[in-house]
C-alpha cells in the first residue's frame, strides 16, 4: 500500500496493484476526489535522471520536472528570464558572468537524504565541474559523455568558475559568446545538490543522485518504473511557489495510437507526437484541442562522411538528388511537415530563404554516381529510428520509401535499426553509413544547429550530436566566429554562408520540418506550447 494525502492533511491508504499502463485507470480512481493529478501519456523511459548526460527530449522532459537551472527561458517562449540566478551582470568584454543566486530555495528530500542547507554557490559549482572537470569525483558517475556540454564548446569556453561568495558565482570567458547565457537555460544545465552528491560519495553510492534524484524544481520524483510510469508531486516549498496540480503521472506509451485511445478515455490528459493519420479524428473529438504551432526543429538523413564512399561529396549530392523528398513529405508527414531545404528551420532568424535545394533527378543522380567511379552502383547501410520523434513521425515507412528510390539508381541500402539508446550511442560514434536522426533546438539560437550538429568540436570522438562527422574548416570557422560576435546581423551573415556552404559539402538530405502538434484534453488549464518541443507542467491546472 501506498499513502496518500488529501488537503486536509489526513493519510488515507490506496491500493495499486502494479505500477504500469495496464494499471493506470485504476490508481487514477484510487487518488483522492480533493487532489488534482495530471497524466502525461511520454513516449517513452527517460535514459536516467542525469540531465547533464542526456541529449533526447524524452529524457529531458522527464528530467525538467525535478530540477532548476541558473537562468530560465520564459513559459511558452525563447528569452531568458531568472531562474535560480534572481540576476546577473555581464562585463564590458562580454567575458565574465557575475550571477546573484535567490536566497531560500529548498531541496527536495527522498529516503536517502534529508538536506541540511538551502540551495547556495557551492551546488552551482558543482553542477559545472562535474561535466567540465575530468578530475572531478563525479566525472564518471552513471557516464563521462558530457556530451552537450562539450557540443556547446563549454569545455574549451570556460576560463574559470569562481565562488565569490555564499550566493554569488562568476564565470569567466576564453572568449565572448553570445549564446553563452542562453546555454544556461538549458536541460543540461540543470543544478544538484553538492551535499546530497558528498554524502552519497561517502556512503559509496554515488549513482543515487542520478537515480534517485532531488532538485530544487516543482516537482518531486516519488516512483519510476521503466518502461511504465513515472510519479511526480508537486514540490510545497517551490521558490516560485507550489504548482497548482498536485500529482503528475507521466504514463509511458510508446505506441501513438494507443496513446491517442487513452486520451480519448481521459486515461491521460496531454499526448505528445500523434500519428498525422490520426489528426482529423483528433480535431473532430469534442473533448480534445490540438494545439498547434511551427516546430523549432529538423529531421534528415546523415551521410558519415569519415567513411567511403560518403567522403565523397558526389556521393552525398547523388543520394540527396535519388530521392523523391516531397513523396516522403505527402506520405508520411502528411499535413504535418514541410520539405527541409536547410539545417535551421525557417522560423529561425538567419534563415537562408533563397537556397535551393538539391532537385530530385535519378538520371543526374546516376551520372554523379557514375563520375564517382560506381558506374554500377553500389551498397550502403540505412538506419532507422525505432521510435517516433518530433521531427521524424515513422524513421521505418520513410527508410522504406528511400530504399526504393535508391534502387533505381543502382544503389542497394539495407535498413538498419536497434533499440532507441543503443541507436543514438552506435550513431554518436559513428558505425553507420548513412542514419536518420533529427533535432529540436533548446535555446532559439541559430548556433544551437550549426555549430552543435555540424561544427567541428561535435564531430570528435564518439559521443558528440555531430553524426554525420562532418569537420569541415570553412564552415567550422563560419560557426565559431558567429558565436564570439555579439549584432545580430553581424551572426546573420555569417550563419548565412555557412548555410550556402552546407548545400554545396551535403553532409545531410533534409527531410523535414515538423508542425509541433499536442492534443490535449479540454479539462486542462493553461498548458503551453514550448517552442523547443518540451513539456512542462508547472503553471497547468485542470478542472475538477
């Protein structure tokens, strides 16, 4: 049994049989009439509860619940506002950051620890060192793949991060950045508890702190079940105060169609990445509103251009102009998607407008292949999601529809795939020849594609976002100087020609750009739209 807590403050025991969808109604009966509990139906397990290692949306909209970060972006929208920094100065040279913590923000507390102290400079430290420092205790606890971080360029940016006293820290540039600040809005940056993370590396268990976690955010993690469920409760003593829903419950469901038959029961209340098919039946359901905005966001086809023949840019060009892009648009994302022709979408600023994309021409297509030196064709691997993303609604039905095309022109694919963590980590270290993968940016900052999925620094090793290991000098010096430049129209030209540079090298095919969509129960109250594709619950009510 389970103990629950009604307003009144009384404990009354509920009984749960298992903790799984298949038990879902049942314990949503079984909660008190007085509590407000909100279902999520997530479309899948969060990888852990470490957002500093954690690059998918998946994980970070589990993650985003329990933790703060030092600077936030406003709800529903891309400018920063305060976080757990309450303000922060910014030097002439745009080299260092003086930030002002909030005084009187708790921690949550679990079965393992009870925090002694409010939240101070030493947990913001902490949160920065664990990723940027090799030497650190906690470098490699759960994992060293700091990868969002080092994509970011953080490892090398940072000069130092100064503790100046109790509730002020200052962090100190190599170099201006002018997404620097933005970046700290972000999942990764989520900050944990120094003495929760102290006492669990004196108990010899320091991988507790990212699986049982606590933070400083609106809500508490109470029970996870992989594969199942997640249970959240609001956290009372939240700095910006206690949420208006009680419980949170994200129901894991990774087929959309059952997750559209839940909602239309009231099983859950808000579903994340429905089946485009589906979308008619959703707007006509008196009881549901699809909410419905421009996704900040790409999907595409990664040429791995360390291997042969896809170091090859004639290869890479032979492929984009083999197949039938708009085809896949009409059949798979239906009125859910517009043709990519660029790696930002286009309702980021510097936006390339006047770009054209590769045509789609078999005939030339096989002539380039042919000048290649594969008069013959040739056989490559393709890999495809097993799940759907935001960007991608069905990686297998477009894999298929690409594997015909490309037979045409004597190119034989065979499509690959594994299980979705198993699929990003061989993709990161670069196993493939060619894979889909796809992206939802975090901070509305051209950069945030550029440089992260295509700039030199993601490209190494086997852990960066840069999958199609594409390090190219001009392009990479495009990037890196935009990001030390601080007018806008100045980064916009420069974002501008790195953009015509990326058509001319062809390290992607550019599928799509997705419509974010989120149907969602007309009982609930003021649940905004991210523009980063997130879900977050704090500031949702329903009705009683």
């Amino acid at each position: 049994m389970i103990q629950t807590k009604s307003r009144t403050g009384q404990q009354r025991p509920s009984k749960i049989a298992m903790l799984c969808a298949v038990a879902l109604p049942a314990m949503l009966a079984l909660t008190p009439v007085a509590a407000k509990t909100l279902v999520y139906c997530s479309e899948g397990s969060p990888e852990n509860f470490y957002p500093g290692i954690n690059t998918t949306g998946t994980s970070f909209d589990a993650n985003s619940q329990i933790y703060s970060r030092l600077v936030d972006f406003e709800r529903g929208g891309t400018t920063v506002v305060p976080g757990l920094a309450e303000r922060w100065t910014v030097s002439p040279d745009g080299k260092e950051y003086t930030f002002f913590l909030r005084k009187g923000v708790k921690w949550h507390s679990n079965k393992n620890f009870k925090p002694t102290r409010e939240m101070n400079a030493d947990d913001i430290i902490f949160a920065i060192e664990r990723q940027w420092k090799d030497t650190h205790p906690y470098f490699k606890v759960t994992s060293p793949n700091h990868s969002y971080f080092n994509d970011m360029g953080m490892d090398k940016l940072l000069k130092s991060v100064e503790k100046v006293d109790p509730m002020t820290v200052k962090i100190t540039l190599n170099s201006a950045n002018a997404p620097f600040l933005s970046g700290w809005a972000m999942e990764y940056a989520g900050v944990q508890s120094k003495e929760y993370a102290d006492a669990m590396l004196k108990a010899g268990t320091p991988e507790k702190i990212d699986q049982e976690p606590i933070g400083t955010g609106p809500f508490m993690l109470v029970q996870y079940q992989k594969d199942a469920i997640i249970r959240y409760k609001a956290f009372p003593d939240y700095y910006a105060g206690k949420a208006k829903i009680d419980d949170l419950v994200f129901s894991i469901t990774p087929d959309a169609s059952v997750r559209w038959a839940k909602l239309q029961k009231g099983e859950c209340h808000v579903m994340p990445y429905p089946n485009p098919a589906d979308l008619d039946a959703m707007r006509k359901d008196p009881k549901v509103t699809v909410l419905e905005q421009a996704g900040l966001n790409v999907g595409y086809l990664a040429y791995n251009t360390t291997k042969k023949p896809f170091d090859d840019v004639r290869v890479r060009k032979a492929i984009n102009m083999a197949i039938n892009k708009q085809a896949i648009i009409d059949a798979v994302y239906l009125s859910s998607g517009i043709a990519a022709v660029n790696p930002i979408p286009p309702t980021m600023w510097s936006y390339k407008k006047d770009l054209k994309d590769d045509a789609f021409n078999p005939e030339a297509a096989k002539k380039l292949l042919a000048d290649a030196g594969f008069p013959n064709g040739m056989s490559t691997d393709l890999w495809a999601m097993p799940v759907q993303r935001p960007y991608n609604p069905n990686a297998k039905r477009i894999a298929e529809l690409m594997q015909a095309d490309l037979a045409k022109i004597g190119v034989k694919a065979e499509i690959k795939s594994f299980e979705w963590g198993e699929y990003r980590k061989r993709m990161q270290a670069g196993e493939h020849q060619m894979g889909m993968l796809g992206w939802t940016g975090d901070n509305g900052d051209p950069d945030n594609f550029l440089h992260t999925l295509l700039g030199c620094d993601s490209a190494q090793g086997v852990s960066g976002s840069n999958v199609a290991k594409f390090c190219y000098k001009p392009f990479d010096d495009l990037v890196v100087k935009a990001k030390a430049v601080t007018n806008t129209a100045e980064r916009t030209k420069l974002y501008e020609q790195a953009q015509v540079i990326f058509k001319e090298q062809a390290p992607w095919f550019t599928i799509a750009h997705a419509v974010q969509l989120k149907p969602v129960r007309k009982e609930v109250i003021d649940f905004k739209l991210s523009p980063f594709g997130r879900h977050s619950f704090y500031g949702v009510d329903i009705k009683e």
